[in-house]
C-alpha cells in the first residue's frame, strides 16, 4: 500500500508525548513490512536543533506550494528526511512563521494563540504537498486535533482531485483530553464552507472543534488501546464526545500501540551498564540497577527493592496518590527513584522527599533519554497509577526490560498487564500488579503486596519472565492497522460506488 502518516510530531525529530513514539515506530514498521511511507511532520528548527540535528540532515526539495489560511495566503516548503536504517521518507513542512518557536503548542504554561491557524496550515500543506509529489496514497493516516482537519479536506475538497480518487483516510486518537477547540470564527481558517460548521459535523457547543471533525469526516477511527475504545464512548472518558464516537463506533477500532524494539530493547541498548534478554535477565539486571543506584547516589544494595517511575509529574499520572503511598512505604525497606516534569506543586514535593530520604529516595527534575532507559533497566517495580492512560508505552518498555509493572487498570494499562492473582499465576499469564479503586490508600496496599512478592524469588522471577518472552513489538499492532487501512478503502469505494449511482 501507499501510506500518508501525518502527526504533528515524531522522534527523533521533535517529542512532547507519546503520539512521537507512535508516528515513528508505526511507519517504520508499515515500510518494514513492504509498503511505501511518506511521513509529513512540522519542521521546528528549535526543536531540531535541540535534539543534535543540523541543516545538513535535512535535504531542500525543490517543491513549494502556497496555502489560503484564512484572508492570507502563507508559502511552505518542504525538507526530506530519513530514518535510521528505514525506507520511511519523511517530509518536513518548513514556516517558520508557524514553526520556528522554542517549544512546540505552548510556552510557559500558556499555548500559543495561533495554534489553530497553525495546524490548519499544516494540515492544508500535507494534502497540498500529497498532491505536488503525486504520492497517490491509498490512505492518509491522521492523528490527533493538529491534523483533524486533514480526513474533512480529503472528503470536501480532494475526494475527486488525480491521485485522490481512491484514498481513504483513517483517523487516531491518543487522547481524548486534547481536543483542538477555537472559537468559532476560525472556521475561517479553515476554508471550508460554513454549512459544515454544524453540530453533527465540525461545531461543538459553539466553538470549533478539530478532534471531532476528525472524527466525523474519517473512514476509520482508532485509538490506541481495545479498553480505551470502549472508555471513550462513556460519559466518565469521553470529554463530551461519547455520543459522537458511539454513533460512529463501527467505524472505531482499539489497536495496543507495540514497542519500538530499535530503541527499547535491553538486548542492544547502548544506554545500560550490561545488556541482557529473558536468559541472561538474573545476571545482567542486577548490573544495571548497582550502576542506577550508584549514577542516582543511593547505596548500592541489590537486595533492596527499587521502585520509581518516568512520567510527566501531574495529578492524570496519579502523582498525588505515589506521593501519600510513597510517604508510608518508606517506612519499610524499600528505595524509589522518580524521572519527570510537570506541575511545580510535585517537582517541588517529590524534591523534598528525597531530601528527607537522601538514602531512599533520589529525584531527578527534567528528562534524560540515557537515563530513562536506565531506570527502565535498573529498577525492580515501574509505578504507573494513572488516572487514565489511552495506552500507555512505559508499562510495555518495562515488560519488554523484565521491570513488573504496577498499574491503574484503565485503557491501556488493563489491556497490557494481567494482575499477579493466584489464578493468573497458576496459568502463566500474570505479568503484573494492577488495582481499579483510584486511590491512595489502595496504592499503598498494592505497593506492600509488590514487596510481598518480590520477597518471593520464584514468584516475581516468574513475572519477569512471562512479561519479557512475549513480543512488544510493533509487528502485530502494524498488522492490525493494515486491516483496519484496508477496511477504510473499501469503505471509501463503496463510497464511491453510491456517489457514483446517485
């Protein structure tokens, strides 16, 4: 097949979440398996040049097209790109009028104003740009708000455009929470006639909404977990959007995200003090939590169970709870390392705490790509209480690197980690610890029944094991949206086909 993917962000080109890791391992493993990927990004020069890149990565192509946002008409080049040891092109949309910023949607908190005119020009240049090359794809995969407007201008403007004729659009939500809502007179911005600004279609109480235009205009819906599917669709998840998305929910398909076994692999990580698999797991872990102990200034006791986490530090990633639960168990043997930024009210709490733990507890404000892959390594237990999670990947890194995961069972996190109950055990399928309760006191119970079973070392060898043998990867997660693009073609002919009747 001929894939567009269009995400307004991908590693290793510029991150904020994970929607990066997603854009980037899927289309690599799509050209893996033989199709041909075109991936459209913004080009953030800040970004770029802040995760090592220079101008002579990337290549001028000589293609420009000039788009209406709006009263202006704003020119857009166009850079060439290409992965690492993958057939994937990616193209990078170049304004810097759009995209020459010091961060990517916001500064200091506040979002910058014109992220609507923004993303309605870059969803406007990837069609445009889709049509200058004559890419002729079978599908455009969009994802989240920033390319929402991409499957409506695909269906009102490019449907019977050469080299559109056929293309489906497919559409990805990674979280519902974002949703890309403007007032209503930036449907100006947008080009589309008026008539669309309805309540079934692009309007959302009176404003613009770009998720659910998205939503409304695809072919095929996904999100990234079976569990989240069906969340979204309850008042509790949907953000307002639960009657849109059930009324199309035999369009919508839950699909785990995979594991980018290139980056995330403790066999070949080029970050850990000894790399291992599930066979030499007993011997090279130990290694790399000595070196994490020693790296974080914690005495380098291998009996100790360390428990941490990587998260942004926020009440969504249940901080609130780590830090109530946290508090207790310590009283216990136990040491924590926590990786992360976020809300001032944690960094700050989370500081204190290992200060006053100088021997238990380290915390690490800011991100470092070494180091969250050793901890992910090092550590015994991987805390990720999250009030919701659409799919989660640090629960998967974590398997994938023989650290049990202890989870909220919500969205993806339900789907991935089997609780270590005496049944599950006895089968051979418990991975994991999980609670459903949100609540700290549960947490707390959860987090002293790991250290439970962590005493026991056939018990949590046994979890350790039955997480790191099965695949992670993205091999099957690639397999599911191919069917899923194939359904959305045959959709869009069928489409065709009553158009062309009536």
């Amino acid at each position: 097949m001929k894939i567009v993917v269009a995400s307004s962000e991908a590693i290793p080109f510029a991150k904020t979440g994970g929607l990066a890791d997603v854009a980037s391992a899927l289309s690599k493993a799509l050209a893996e398996a033989g199709h041909e990927v075109s991936l459209f990004l913004p080009y953030y020069p800040q970004s770029t040049a802040k995760r090592g890149f220079t101008s002579q990565d990337f290549e001028a192509c000589p293609e420009k097209v000039t788009i209406s946002v709006g009263s202006k008409d704003v020119e857009a080049g166009l850079l060439k790109a290409k992965f690492p040891d993958s057939k994937v092109t990616v193209y990078l949309v170049d304004q810097p009028r759009y995209f020459d910023r010091p961060e990517l949607y916001h500064e200091q908190g506040r979002d910058y104003q014109d992220n609507c005119e923004r993303y309605i020009f870059f969803s406007r240049s990837v069609l445009a740009f889709t049509e200058k090359l004559n890419l002729q794809p079978d599908v455009i995969h969009a994802n989240d708000w920033q390319t929402g407007l991409i499957p409506a201008l695909l269906k009102i403007e490019y449907q019977q455009r050469p080299g559109f004729e056929k293309t489906a659009s497919v559409f990805t939500i990674h979280n519902m929470a974002f949703q890309g809502q403007y007032w209503h007179w930036d449907m100006l911005l947008t080009g589309i006639d008026w008539k669309y600004f309805n309540r079934h279609q692009m309007e959302f109480f009176g404003q613009l909404n770009l998720l659910k235009t998205g939503i409304v205009f695809s072919d095929m819906i996904t999100t990234v977990s079976p569990t989240y599917a069906k969340e979204i669709r309850t008042e509790q998840f949907g953000y307002g959007l639960h009657g849109v998305l059930d009324s199309h929910s035999d369009h919508l398909v839950g699909i785990l995200n995979g594991v980018d076994t290139s980056e995330w692999n403790p066999e070949i990580d080029p970050h850990l003090a000894e790399n291992y698999n599930e066979h030499s797991v007993l011997k090279g872990k130990p290694l790399c939590k000595a070196a994490l102990q020693e790296r974080m200034g914690l005495p380098q006791r291998p009996d100790v169970p360390l428990f941490g986490t990587i998260s942004r530090m926020t009440d969504q990633k249940g901080f609130s709870l780590i830090l109530d639960a946290a508090e207790n168990l310590l009283a216990n043997d136990v040491q924590m390392i926590f990786l992360g930024t976020g809300d001032p009210y944690h960094e700050a709490s989370f500081t204190d705490l290992s200060k006053r733990f100088p021997d238990q507890v380290a915390t690490y404000i800011g991100f470092d790509e070494t180091l969250a892959h050793q901890i992910e390594a090092g550590l015994d237990l991987f805390l990720m209480p999250s009030q919701f999670e659409p799919c989660g990947l640090n629960q998967m890194y974590s398997l994938n690197y023989g650290t049990v995961p202890l989870v909220h069972e919500v969205g993806g996190l339900a789907d991935s980690v089997v609780d270590a109950t005496e049944k599950n055990l006895e089968n051979g399928t418990a991975n994991g610890l999980s609670f459903w309760h949100f609540d700290a006191t549960v947490l707390y119970r959860q987090m002293r029944r790991a250290l439970e079973m962590y005493a026991d070392k056939q018990i949590w060898n046994q979890l350790i094991q039955t997480g790191m043998t099965k695949d992670w990867s993205w091999k099957h997660s690639a397999q599911n949206y191919l069917s899923v693009y194939q359904r959305a073609c045959i959709l869009r002919n069928q489409n065709n086909e009553s158009v062309s009747a009536s």
